[in-house]
C-alpha cells in the first residue's frame, strides 16, 4: 500500500469525467484547482462531479483549491517582444505610454516603490532578465541581460526585494468564497511572506462556515525567512518550487526543500513537494533519469504528497504520470525513509499516546494501526510520526475529514459511524478490514481508540489480533 500521496492538477487534459475515473484508478489522492486558469463556473460543475466520481470508485479523494495570489504580471501585448541582449524594456504602470520601441503594462503600481536602480527583476519564469537602471512617475527602464520573447500576462519575480502586495486579491476572496460554498477540503494560499496572510485566509473561511484546512506555499524569500512561524500557523505546507526557485539561487533550492520537509517532520504538519517533477512528461511518455530522482528524493525524504502540474493539466500523458509516480514511490519506501519523523516534538498527552502505538506497531512483522478520530488530528499525529511498515486505517465518522485525511502519508481513511460502544466501534471497524481484504488473519492490529471507564472516555492503546 502506498503511502506517498498523489496530488493531480486538474486541467483541459484532465477534468473530464472518464481521465478523472482514469487518475483515480492510477493512484491519485487529491484533485488541485489551479484558480489561475479556472473559470468560476466550470469549478462549480467540477467539483460535485469530483465527488460523484470518488464515490463510484469508492476512495477519498482531497479537492485542493488553489488560489491564484497577489501576483506581479505584465499586462497585455499586442505582438510578442522579442527581446535581444542590451535592448531596453521599459515597464509602465497605470496605463502610461512609452516612447521605447519594447515597453509593455504591469498591474502593480507600487513596483515603482518596491525597486529601485541596479535591481535584477526576472520575467516568465526566469527566461528573462532585467536590470533596473532607472526609475520615472509611472514607469521604470530597464536593461535586458538574456534575451527572450515577452508574451502576454507573464510573471514578474523581485528576488530579493520585499514587495507590498496583499495576501488576499479581489479575485483570491472571490474564489474563496466559492470554495466554502463548495466544501472543497483544502485552500492553498499563494506568494505566502508572513503567518498574519494565513491568518486572513482562515479567518475568509470561518466567515463563510468552510472547514477546510489552509496550506501555505512556500514561494519566495520572504517565505523562507519565516518558515518555521508560517508552518505551525498553517495546517499544511506546499514547497512550490517553480517560483522558489526563481526567487532564491538554485543550487539553495534542495537545501531549502529539506529544511521545510525536516521542519514540517519536526512540528507536525503535512508537507507537499510541487512543481517540475516530471515537467518532460508534459510531451513525452517517460520521465527522465533525472525526474526519477527527483521523484525518489522527496519520497526519501517522506514527504506526505507529491504534485504534478502541468503534466496532469495540459500535458499528453496525465494517466501515466501518476502511474510513474505511483511506481516510484512504491519501490523507494521499500528501501527506507530519511527519519526526519525521530526529531518529532510532542507536546501532550494524546500525541504520546499515538507515539506509542507507532512504537508498537513498529516492533511487530506483520501489524496495521487503526485509528478511531473525529477530527483527524489522531490519525494525523500517527501519521506524522511515519509507521516503518504499518499501514493507518483512520476511521472517522466525518465525510469531509475522510476526504482531507487523503493528503497524509500513510492514510488509508474510511467513514463509519461511532457507536455509544467504543468496542462495538473497533468490531465495526475490523469487520470492514476483514470485508475489503485489507488485513489477514494473524495480523497484528494496533489500535488508538476511546474506552470507557465508568462514565469518563479515555485514550487507549489495544493490540488485537486480526480474526
């Protein structure tokens, strides 16, 4: 059973009824919205036709949506540019003209507060390279270093630079909003720089009666600075690396991947690695040797999910990318994982409790650990704490903590109800292991799970032997 999570951007390659049945089948886990090239109306046909097709393949499937940010983009060209080394770029704002033969619109006017001369801006993920010489009233003039063709709305990145955007756009809040409305599971907040963005994030959510988690994306040096107070104020961390690797030199970009996975280990919070993983398979039918690695690091290092982009959006071979991922994150955790998890903090009661079953299971050949929660943080506490062998079956009586359990490495998590009875519960439970072939007689079942002493619920650990 594997227990690396798949997340699959869904897109026109993707999203319809039959591909989805497909990527379900292959492996995926969570289904991503990318909200910057979503219509708002065809997000409120996809996702009740997301849900309809994980119930009629009997698996939790996560619906991530994520939000477009406070992005720095040029606006509209008429004709591409076609930039050479030494030609001049002037960027205007506020719709000013320019008498330079490239100049093109940006829809941030404060870039003329946020930079100044001397400066490196990077255009279209990094292709293109400016340097600032010099700054107007409504417009700053710029030197190509590398040349490149400028097209349309392309991304502006300032590394280095601290820019004054706010975390939340009109069209972000907008998104949100149908979001809630549409219970997806998670909302991935985009260009994070401090937890007070994720604070304004939770709080759109808890104003439109949403119970999704929130993930911060980890996308530029601002970022980086304040990791560790960003992942304990969010539920889960994305390490978006096509931005990140733009705004911080790139030889910095494996450390910094580490770093965030080992932080998350240490504080419990679940970790996506993202973006680029197997960008060739966008126009060919296998990755190469340099993808597969990739892939196996972040497996190594036990990251809860990895993420295809493009290659599940727009590419030619969505289905066999999660089949690659699948495949390569089945054999690399048979080899082992870094033990990022040993350096685990645990701070109450309820998370040594779960910390003992995991040593317990640890110790056995043939074990599997069932978890009884409410509201997912057992199941996630033992999930953080990542089983050697075992396998965590969560059961939950909640629907939507079922779907959101999908993204945690290890998880397999089921829906039924909880009896007054918490052993009538754990017979419930065993019996649908037992129905779905999903453990053997002999196996070793440890079990977190309520009991009742006298009129008071306590924690307990059980090992039972599966019948």
């Amino acid at each position: 059973m594997r227990k690396t999570k798949i997340i699959c951007t869904l897109g026109p390659a993707s999203d319809g009824a039959e591909m989805m049945r497909k990527l379900i089948s292959a492996g995926a886990d969570v289904f991503r919205i990318n909200m910057s090239h979503a219509d708002p109306g065809h997000v409120r046909e996809l996702v009740p036709q997301i849900r309809r097709i994980a119930d009629e393949c009997r698996r939790a499937v996560a619906i991530l949506m994520d939000t477009q940010g406070p992005a720095i983009r040029t606006g509209d060209v008429k004709t591409d540019l076609h930039l050479k080394r030494g030609d001049i770029l002037e960027l205007t704002v506020r719709g000013a003209t320019s008498e330079e033969a490239y100049s093109v619109d940006v829809n941030y006017p404060d870039l003329l507060n946020d930079v100044k001369a001397g400066d490196t801006m990077l255009v279209d993920n990094g292709v293109i390279r400016l340097l600032v010489l010099e700054k107007g009233a409504d417009r700053i003039r710029c030197k190509v270093l590398t040349p490149g063709t400028l097209g349309s709305r392309r991304h502006i990145n300032l590394p280095g630079v601290r820019v004054n955007l706010p975390p939340l756009t009109p069209k972000d809040i907008a998104d949100v909003k149908l979001g809630a409305e549409l219970a997806v599971d998670y909302v991935a907040l985009s260009f994070v720089r401090q937890p007070k963005d994720l604070d304004q994030l939770r709080d759109l959510l808890s104003q439109n009666g949403s119970r999704a988690k929130v993930m911060a994306k980890i996308e530029d040096h601002c970022a980086v600075e304040a990791i560790e107070a960003i992942i304990q104020s969010a539920d889960a961390i994305m390490v978006a690396r096509g931005d990140l690797g733009i705004e911080v030199p790139y030889e910095e970009l494996p450390i910094i991947q580490r770093r965030i996975v080992k932080l998350c280990a240490r504080l419990g919070k679940p970790v996506v690695v993202a973006t680029h993983m197997l960008e060739s398979m966008i126009h060919n039918p296998l990755p190469t040797r340099a993808e597969v690695t990739d892939v196996a690091n972040a497996v190594f290092e036990q990251a809860d999910a990895i993420m295809l982009s493009g290659e599940t959006s727009i590419g030619a071979y969505p289905e066999e990318c999660v089949r690659v991922f699948d495949r390569v994150a089945l054999r690399i955790e048979r080899s082992g994982g870094a033990g990022y998890a040993e350096n685990a903090q645990l701070e109450d009661v309820r998370q040594k409790t779960v910390a003992s079953a995991v040593l317990l299971a640890n110790s056995l050949k043939r074990g599997s650990m069932i978890v009884f929660t409410r509201h997912g943080t057992m199941a996630r506490n033992a999930s953080n704490l990542r089983p050697r062998r075992a396998p965590i079956f969560a059961f939950t009586p909640d629907e939507q903590v079922r779907q959101q359990l999908a993204l945690s490495w290890g998880i397999y998590p089921v829906r039924i109800g909880f009896c007054d009875d918490p052993n009538a519960t754990i017979e419930a439970a065993e019996a649908y292991l037992r129905e779905h072939k999903l453990t053997k007689t002999g196996d070793n079942l440890v079990i977190v799970s309520d009991v009742l002493a006298g009129e008071r619920r306590v924690d307990t650990v059980q090992l039972r032997t599966a019948r």
